[in-house]
C-alpha cells in the first residue's frame, strides 16, 4: 500500500509536535468557565477545546478513521497530538476497528479517545455489535457511542434508540453517549436538545449547506445546553476545486472550527501529506485572503454535495433513499472511495439504475441535481467486483 512507511520528514515533525501534545491533558494548564476555549502556546500549539459537559478536551482536529488502512498513520497522530479517533461498527467490514485495536493497545487507555457508531436495532442486536465492536477494539468500553445515522426528529427520540445507549453506558462499555447525522441536522439537534438524552452530536456541517445558518443556530443552542459538537463533512463532499487543493481543504476546515461551538471535527484521513495537512490547521485557524476568496465563490458552485433535506423522497414514486444514494456518489466522486460507496448502496439493496421503469422523474431537488442521472451513474457500481474498486 502507498505511503506504509513514515516518511522522516513526517516522523521528526509529527515528534516534536508530539512534545507539545502534552499540553492537552496536563492539568496544570489553566481552564476558564465558558465551556469551551482554545489554549495556545506563543508559537500557535495545538488548539483544544471541551466537548460539551463530557470534560472530555480535545484538539479541534481529531481523526476520521473511516478509510484508513494504515496502521502507522494512527502512530503518527499519536504522535502528533492527535488523540480523538473516530471509527464505526461497518466500516471496512469490521477490518477497521481491528487495525485501531491493534495499534492503540500498545498505548495508554487514557492517553486517547476512541468513538464507535452502531446502527439502530432491537437493544439485545444493538448491544451485542457494541460487543462485537470492543472485542475488535480489544477495549472494555469506548469513549463515546453514537447511534449511526440518524434523520429524523422521531429517530433521535426514540425510546428504542434512547434505551440501547443508556443500557450500554450503565454496563460501563460506553463513557458517553450520542448519535451521528448526515441529513435533516437542525431537527435532529433540536429533538436531541429536547430529549436531555444525548451528550454528544456528530454532525455534517461545511460551508456549501443551503441550511448553514438555521444549523449554525442549532449547534450553538446544542453547545450551551453541554452538548459536545463533533462535525463532520467539513470538505462539503470531497473535492473543491482541480487547482491548490491544499489551501481549498484549509478554508473549508477553518471555516468550520471558526465557530467555537463545533468542539473538534474529524476530517478522513488517509495517508501522510492529509495529516500534515490537518496538523496545520490544528495551530493556526485566521483564514487568509486567498481562503476567504475561495469560499465566497466556491460557496456559490453546485458541486456534489446534497444536503440530505429528504425533501425529495416524497415525490418519488418509489420513495427511493435518495439521501443516502447522493451520500454514496458522494463518496465515489467526492473522495474516490468506491468500494465504500458499493458498501453504502448494498446496504440499501440498490438495484443497478432504479429509475430504469419510470417513464419520467417526479422528483424536483432543490440544489438543481439530476437526479436520475446520478443515481443511474452511481448504482452501476453495485455490480463491479471489489477488486477493481478502491
């Protein structure tokens, strides 16, 4: 696999950075009283802030572990400062909480924050992936659970959903409880703030969202209730634009930790120039000139990220995901990652081109996609074998 060896110019940077990680979790580090804060040495060290009422501090840049198969990334974050990791119970078919297991056993359990996601099911299912998942770690509990990919106002107060996590913390495997959303974000916040369920919220949120402001408003109620704000989704769908790809992935990231109410985000990454990338932002988040420019006209452009509004679902006639089918083209054209978008569409039983029997589409998207076209494009990947997808 490319970059398996840590390069020595990522080694010595990711070591002395290292020595500064110490000013994370030492104690005598003066805290304030507003919840949240950044703590900065004179040469712009790591930026950290509390998540929520967890007492959790974390750097503003954790580690979206998702597509990583690199065990020696997750030892140069560590080395880093890195030290929130962020994995689920079906990524990589399990293979991806294995490689974290495997690696962060050889290091204090204090020493880093693990989240898992599991999606929603009967409590006795829920709980026995949750099992499944620490046996994968080689951990008695996690950090932070969420229940994966939640939508709608009823799915957060679900007394199902509610129960299965609470059971899971008061058996000691999950020190902190909460839920992950791609889709319809400002009611699911609203009914987490409602229920006083929910200690932490993993939530899309980047600059190209047609609802970033009714969101923005949301996060911050989220935050002054003692919720922790996890966001996600920072690059608006993978790729920003063909030139200067390194400065167009800054903007979007400091365009989000601009707000003090996103408590840490967890960028994907995948091999050594992105966590390079990510170290960077972690000490400095003044947006330049040239990043500023980037996002008042990259905001303008359509790109490939949907806002799963699921406005669309109703008028069409076969109430197809499209939310979640957008999610996979995302995945594929965004981040070029195609077997987890084959993942994602197999895990709705997505036939090759749905639209194929429909004379004509009902269904009208409020960003201008074409959305028979796209889910024609993207559901063809259903039947290309894995070893020919990345």
């Amino acid at each position: 696999m490319k970059n398996k060896n840590l390069s020595r110019r990522v080694f010595l940077k990711a070591s002395a950075l290292g020595a500064t990680g110490a000013l994370i979790t030492n104690p005598a580090v003066g805290h304030n009283t507003s919840g949240y804060f950044d703590k900065r040495s004179n040469e712009g060290i790591i930026i950290s802030r509390k998540l929520g009422k967890t007492g959790l501090e974390l750097p503003v840049v954790s580690f979206g572990v998702m597509r990583a198969d690199n065990s020696n990334l997750i030892k140069a974050a560590m080395s880093a400062g890195i030290k929130h990791f962020d994995t689920a119970h079906g990524y990589q078919n399990g293979n991806n909480e294995k490689m974290l297991g495997e690696v962060l056993k050889n290091y204090p359990r204090q020493s880093f924050t693990i989240a898992t996601k599991v999606r929603p099911a009967e409590k006795s299912k829920f709980l026995k992936d949750l099992d499944t998942s620490l046996e994968r770690l080689k951990m008695d509990y996690v950090d932070i659970l969420y229940v994966h990919a939640l939508s709608s106002r009823e799915e957060v107060l679900s007394k199902s959903n509610i129960d299965a996590l609470q059971t899971a913390k008061k058996l000691g495997k999950a020190k902190f409880i909460g839920y992950s959303t791609h889709s319809n974000e400002p009611e699911t916040i609203e009914a987490a703030i409602e229920s006083k369920a929910y200690e932490v919220i993993l939530t899309a949120y980047n600059f190209k969202q047609d609802h970033k402001d009714l969101l923005t408003k949301r996060i911050k109620e989220a935050s002054k209730a003692g919720i922790g704000i996890v966001g996600m989704k920072s690059m608006a769908g993978g790729k920003l634009g063909k030139e200067d790809k390194k400065m167009h992935f800054m903007a979007a990231i400091k365009w989000v930790l601009k707000n003090p109410h996103v408590h840490t985000i967890i960028p994907g990454i995948t091999n050594f120039n992105e966590l390079e990338e990510n170290m960077s932002v972690m000490n400095n988040l003044n947006l330049t000139k040239d990043e500023k420019a980037f996002l008042s006209f990259a905001s303008l452009q359509q790109g490939i990220y949907c806002n799963g509004c699921r406005e669309c679902i109703e008028s069409c006639r076969k109430k197809l995901p499209i939310p979640d089918m957008m999610r996979a083209y995302m995945y594929a054209y965004g981040y070029e990652e195609t077997k987890k978008a084959k993942q994602e569409l197999l895990g709705l039983a997505i036939a090759e081109n749905p639209c194929v029997d429909c004379s004509s589409c009902t269904v009208t998207c409020i960003k201008g996609f074409n959305i028979p076209e796209k889910l024609a494009d993207i559901s063809r990947i259903t039947n290309v074998p894995d070893e020919f997808l990345a």
